[in-house]
C-alpha cells in the first residue's frame, strides 16, 4: 500500500505530460491566417492581365501549407487557387476588370481562409457610344511557298461597325495579338465617310491548328470626342474559315458512281476532316446528301442522268473543337444529259 501512495504523484506527472504532449499534436484552432499585402493588376498586352500579390509579413510562423483563393469580379466571374503569388490571365478590358485574393491553407481545410484583398482596373476612358460595334473576325488558311514561315500561312479579316455617337471624323485602328506577337492593321477598308471599318491581314504569325484565344483590340481618335477603345478574344475553331475539298472528281461505271477529292488546304492532316457529299439528280431533280470521313464515296444509282456533285468539309472534332463548315466546292458534272 505504501509503494502504492509513493508512486501515485509520479503516475500523476506522466499522465500530465501525456495530456500536455496530445494538446500539442491538436490542431491549433486559434491560428489565423493573414490576407496577402501589396495586392496590384496590371495590363502587360492587349486583352492580358498579371496579378501579383506577397504573403503576410505578420502571418505566423507554422506547418500549415499556404495557398491563396483568386476571384475574378469583373467582366465576369471566375475563380480558382492556386500555391503562386503571380498569376496571369487573358481577358477583355475595355469594361474594367477587378479581382480578389485571399489566404487560404493548403493541407488543413480545418482552418478559417483570411479575409479579401481586392484591387481593380478601372474601364479605360472615352465617350459613350463611340466604340465599335459587331465586331466580327475569320482566319483561313492557304498554301504558303516561303519555306521559313511552314509550308501554310493564315490570314485574317475583321469587320465592324462606327459606334452610333461615333463623331463623322472617327477614325478607328485595329491591333491583334496571338500568344507574345501583336501586329497592326495595314490594309483598311472604309466606309463613305473614310472611316476605318474593315481590316485585311493577309499573312499573320496565327497557327492555323492552335488552341489559344485571339485578341483583337480597336481604338479610334476624333478632334470632337475621346472614343472609347473596344476588344475581344476569339476562339479559332469558332471563326476559322475552312477552306472546300480540293480536286472533287467524279466518274459513272454502269450503274456505279465513285465520286473522290483530296482533304482542303490545311495544317490539318487527313484524317481530321469530316466530309458531307451532294449529289443532284437532274433528270429526277431531287438531291441526296452523304457523310462521310474518308474521301472517297461510291455509290449505286438506278439511271443513266446528269449528276451536279459538291462537297464541303470541316475539321473533325477528334482533332479540336467543333468549327465551322466550308463552303460548297464548285459543283462537277458527270453522266448523260438530263
């Protein structure tokens, strides 16, 4: 019994460390995480923003991993984390364009995220009503022989409209920018006024088969207003002008019809074109439509008759998202007269 009393305020200690030793290996619910500081957005090309943001001097010291939640508030919103101080993003900016950040912890999403810093910038200055409007843009792509350029070379066109308060003596210049390259417009065409309302690039440093996003920026001057600049991004598979398939030929053996043309002039390979055929019946006068995804097509008809066949041609969705449709190729005639 007096060994029992003896070792009791020991066994009391070790409990206590124990006790102190698990508090310690508990979350630490009272820790704070800090908002970033010196939070800036600035404009570094057309329709291009970098964030920049510092973590907290004052934040405290810990094994807790550090991440930041960005939220886009304008022109639209959009978020995402992520564990950088610097990010850069491509966007429209002649509405303004304004953010938020906040500390978030990476590895505990027991801990509270700090509160918002934000930082703004402000829609570029200019009267009301005198940016462009209906802007409107297509690429298409031809053969190219300069061999230090690739063997293909896309063009673009853009078309708009004079903003409806836009003083008779506006002029407007259109710019773009593919990834890190920016050019100017050189060849305009105008309006009866000699207003700026159309653009030709006929060689551009585009890739024809690229994912990124095409800015195209228009500012304009007058000496009766300050006018308001306009831009907007374009996806390329949405404005890409697909050009026809080339060489369509056709040929009647008895009752079989075998029509053939190779894939259009593009950076695409073959087997990224989806394919539709037009066959016209003269004598019947009634049309029958075929896809297919090869180039070839034969078929059976039933008579001896004038046959007008086109076919047109898009880039198949196994090799980039659904575009647009070329147009018709110029129709063939084959077989007896109608």
């Amino acid at each position: 019994m007096l060994d029992a009393i003896i070792m009791a305020p020991e066994l009391l200690i070790l409990l206590g460390v124990a006790v102190i030793l698990q508090a310690n290996l508990l979350p630490d619910k009272k820790f704070l995480l800090l908002p970033p500081v010196n939070f800036t957005i600035k404009a570094v090309n057309l329709a291009q923003v970098v964030l920049r943001w510092e973590p907290n001097p004052d934040q405290e010291q810990s094994n807790v991993q550090l991440g930041y939640h960005v939220k886009i508030n304008a022109p639209q919103e959009d978020d995402y984390e992520t564990r950088n101080t610097e990010s850069s993003l491509v966007t429209i900016l002649h509405k303004g364009f304004s953010a938020s950040v906040q500390t978030v912890p990476w590895n505990d999403r027991s801990l509270q995220a700090s509160n918002w810093v934000s930082a703004e910038l402000k829609a570029p200055p200019g009267s009301p009503g005198t940016e462009i409007v209906n802007l409107t843009c297509t690429t298409n792509t031809k053969a190219d022989n300069y061999t230090h350029t690739g063997p293909y070379q896309v063009s673009l066109h853009c078309t708009w409209l004079v903003g409806k308060d836009a003083p008779d003596d506006t002029q407007y210049f259109l710019y773009y920018r593919y990834r890190s390259r920016t050019e100017e417009c050189q060849e305009y065409s105008k309006d009866t006024l000699r207003r700026n309302v159309a653009c030709w690039f006929p060689r551009t440093f585009i890739n024809s088969k690229g994912r990124d996003s095409l800015a195209v920026y228009v500012n304009g001057s007058s000496k009766e207003a300050a006018i308001k600049p306009f831009d907007q991004l374009f996806a390329l598979h949405a404005i890409d002008r697909v050009n026809p398939p080339a060489n369509v030929t056709a040929e009647i053996k008895g009752t079989c019809l075998s029509i053939h043309w190779e894939k259009p002039v593009s950076a695409f390979p073959s087997h990224c074109f989806d394919y539709e055929v037009k066959i016209y019946n003269a004598k019947k006068g009634y049309f029958q439509t075929e896809k297919m995804t090869t180039n070839t097509l034969i078929t059976i008809i039933d008579d001896v008759s004038k046959y007008y066949i086109q076919v047109k041609a898009a880039v198949s969705p196994v090799c980039r998202a659904t575009g647009l449709w070329s147009e018709w190729s110029q129709p063939i005639y084959v077989g007896g007269t109608s």
